[in-house]
C-alpha cells in the first residue's frame, strides 16, 4: 500500500487523527522555516514547572 492510498475499511475517527497529526507537523515546519523556534536549553526552563 503506496503512503497516498487508504485502507479499504478504516474508522472515521481515525482519519480524523491522522488529519489533525499533519496539519499540527505542517504548522511546526512552517513555525520552523520563520524562525519561531526555541532553544532546548529554554523549553526546558519553560517546562520545569510542568516536570516537579
């Protein structure tokens, strides 16, 4: 099965999934290529108060 073809039965919910997934990687690309990116050292200093 070539990547572009779908399944012969699959769930709506599924496709739904796999839809927002790309869109969420192409907005990433797109953030990326304007320079809307943050260092490691600073997402970590961002997360800390996530990872107590």
């Amino acid at each position: 099965m070539s990547r572009n073809s779908l399944p012969q039965k699959f769930e709506a919910e599924e496709a739904i999934e796999k839809i927002i997934l790309l869109e969420k990687i192409h907005i990433g690309f797109e953030q990326s290529k304007a320079g809307k990116v943050v260092s490691a050292d600073d997402a970590k200093l961002r997360m800390k108060k996530w990872l107590k």
